[in-house]
C-alpha cells in the first residue's frame, strides 16, 4: 500500500503524519485490497480540512470533513471513511445467494 499524505499551507509534522497513519491503518484492515492511499490536509483561515481518496481495485472511494481543529477533522474524516470501505466491501461479498428466488411467471 502506498501512503501519501500532503499539506496545503500546513507543514505535515512527523507527530501528524503519525497519526494520520495509525487512523488510516485501522481503516485498512477492515478491506485488504488497498492500492494506494492520497490525503490532503489543508487550512484555510479559520478552518481545517482534511480530504482522502481510497484506491481500491475498480474503485476510488473518497471522503473530506473539515472543522476547526485539524485532529478532529481527521477523526472525522476516518469515520466516513470507515463506514464507505464497510459498506463498499458489503456489495463486494453480496452476490444475492440469500435471495430467495422469484417465483417464474404462469
């Protein structure tokens, strides 16, 4: 897996680049056909952002949450995250053997 993570008027600390990573980590095991991850962390005046893009096979999954403190943003941004990649593996295993089958037409 590829992990980069950049900054837009913020300078990417070693401090935060460790914790964007013990987030993402987390998030990744849950789906292990992760190619490369992208996230972008960005203040603009008074507010934090914080944007990823999730490469997967077939698939770019992204998500951005901004607030006022950067960490928070970060938290909130793994939460959606988390919740796309489940729900994503979800359709990925369903293939609709449970279904019970229709009835054919008389």
């Amino acid at each position: 897996m590829n992990l980069n993570i950049t900054g837009h008027h913020v300078e990417v600390t070693p401090a935060l680049r460790e914790y964007v990573t013990g987030k993402v980590d987390k998030v990744i095991r849950h789906f292990d056909h992760v190619t490369s991850v992208h996230v972008i962390l960005t203040v603009e005046k008074l507010v934090q952002k914080a944007e990823i893009t999730l490469h997967v096979k077939g698939k770019d999954i992204f998500a951005d949450s901004s607030d006022a403190d950067l960490y928070a943003a970060i938290d909130l941004l793994v939460d959606k995250l988390d919740r796309q990649v489940l729900k994503y593996k979800d359709k990925q295993k369903d293939h609709g053997h449970d279904r019970p089958a229709t009835p054919a037409a008389e």
